[in-house]
C-alpha cells in the first residue's frame, strides 16, 4: 500500500530551523503587512536593523511547524492572513520602532507576540513601546539611590558646619 507522505523538501526544513532560531529571540511579535508596499517594507526593515531588530515574512504552515515546543506554540493556531515576525533581544526598542512605523502605515498591523516566554496582546505590546529605554532606567535608577546618599551627605555636612560655627563663636567670646 503506497504512503502518501513525501519527505519534506530540504528549503522548506531550512525555513523552519531559521524560524526556530527566530524564535528563540527574547521578542517575537507577529504583525499583519498586507497592503504594504515594497518601499514602505523596505523602510520598516532598516528601522527595525538600526533598533537591532529583524523582520521576517513566513508562511502560516511553517510558522506552525516551528513554534512547537516553544513559547510561542499557543499563537499558531490562531494565525491567519500574511504573517510577519518582528524579533529581537531587546524587546522593548522593537515595541518602540513597530509602534513608530505603525502611527505611519495602515497596512501594517499587529497580531500578538512572546516577550521572554509568555503571550503578549496587541495593548501589551503598545504599553510596552512607552517604557524609556535600558540606558534611561538604569539612569533613573542610579538617581534613586544617588539622592539619599547625596541628603545624608548635605546634613552631615551642614551639621559639621554648624558645629564649626558654635566652636568659632565659643573661641570668640573666651578671646575676648
């Protein structure tokens, strides 16, 4: 009795270990491109390669083939039309550049994502894109445990100060 199954051609099993790699990216957002013309993708990609970020259109099927076994297996089954994947290890300069060329193109359209192994919804996605950058917070960060080391130091000193005054007075008045 002959089998139906064929071995998988050796272009689409490449795909699929390129879309796994992909996929173990910390940010994996899917977006909807239809409608987009090659100009406009072109552009998208260049800002998303100065964010260090990638864009990659994949098929459904293969999409599906990938994602198992991996955080992003639930958002297969619910894939539908043209799919693209924004992916990055900085999860929150892609949110940041994909909300950018959003406010800029009605084709362009989000789907859902994985951000460090859990589902993220298209309103995650956008509050995502309004958290400052790495280097801000850790500014913001070091600020807040600057200031009440830099308090302590200004009363000391002015209590050290004080103390100064009071002996100069005290040294004064026996001189005179």
């Amino acid at each position: 009795m002959p089998t139906f199954e064929r071995e998988p051609r050796p272009e689409k099993v490449a795909a699929v270990q390129e879309l796994k790699k992909i996929l173990g990216s910390s940010a994996v957002i899917l977006t909807d491109y239809q409608g987009l013309d090659v100009k406009a993708l072109s552009a998208f990609r260049r800002k998303l390669h100065q964010a260090n970020s990638g864009y990659k259109i994949c098929k459904n099927t293969l999409f599906r083939l990938a994602a198992k076994d991996t955080p992003a297996e639930p958002l297969a089954s619910d894939l539908v039309g043209p799919t693209a994947i924004v992916f990055s290890d900085d999860a929150i300069a892609a949110a940041k550049t994909l909300q950018d060329c959003l406010k800029g193109s009605k084709a362009l359209k989000l789907k859902a994502g994985v951000v460090d192994g859990h589902i993220v919804t298209v309103s995650q996605i956008e509050e995502l894109s309004k958290i400052p950058p790495k280097e801000m917070l850790y500014a913001m960060l070091v600020g807040g445990l600057q200031s009440p080391i830099t308090g302590l130091v200004t009363t000391m000193n002015q209590m050290i100060a004080g103390l100064v005054f009071t002996l100069q007075d005290v040294a004064d008045k026996k001189a005179a």
